[in-house]
C-alpha cells in the first residue's frame, strides 16, 4: 500500500458533519493563543446529545399519537357496531 504524504496546515475550522447535519466551529488558533479544544469538543458533544434527545422524544410523541389514533378508530368502530 502506497500511501502519499500531505501537509497538514491549520485554518481554524473544525467541521463535524452526518449526513443530515453540519456543525461547524470556528477559532483562531495563533503562537500566542491555542484553540481551546476542549470547549469545542463539549459543544459538540452538547450538540449532538441535544439532537439525540430530540429525536428519541419526536419518536416517543409519535408512538403517543399513534396509540391515541388507534384508540380513537376502534371507538368509532364499537359506536358503529351499536
């Protein structure tokens, strides 16, 4: 296996991405002042919590809204048989 050598050159952009979100974080990393990576690493990681946690409660409301439809169609089915 060949593998080529690249120069890696700072820009002061890290971009974390999936395939239906893009979270970028800018900083200015100079000799006098590091980029604090372990702040950007805790928003991230903050940041994908969030959206985990919104998706597990779009999905719990729909298992909720499903539930109720279904209980509402087999009352309308029993006043009908009546």
């Amino acid at each position: 296996m060949v593998y080529e050598s690249y120069k890696m050159v700072p820009t002061g952009t890290l971009i974390f991405k999936n395939h239906r979100a893009i979270l970028i974080e800018n900083g200015v990393s100079t000799k006098n002042k590091n980029l604090n990576y372990k702040k950007i690493t805790r928003d991230i990681i903050g940041y994908w919590r969030e959206r985990a946690q919104e998706r597990i409660n779009r999905k719990l409301s729909n298992k909720a809204n499903m539930k109720r439809q279904e209980q509402e169609r087999l009352e309308k089915e029993e006043t009908a048989n009546i």
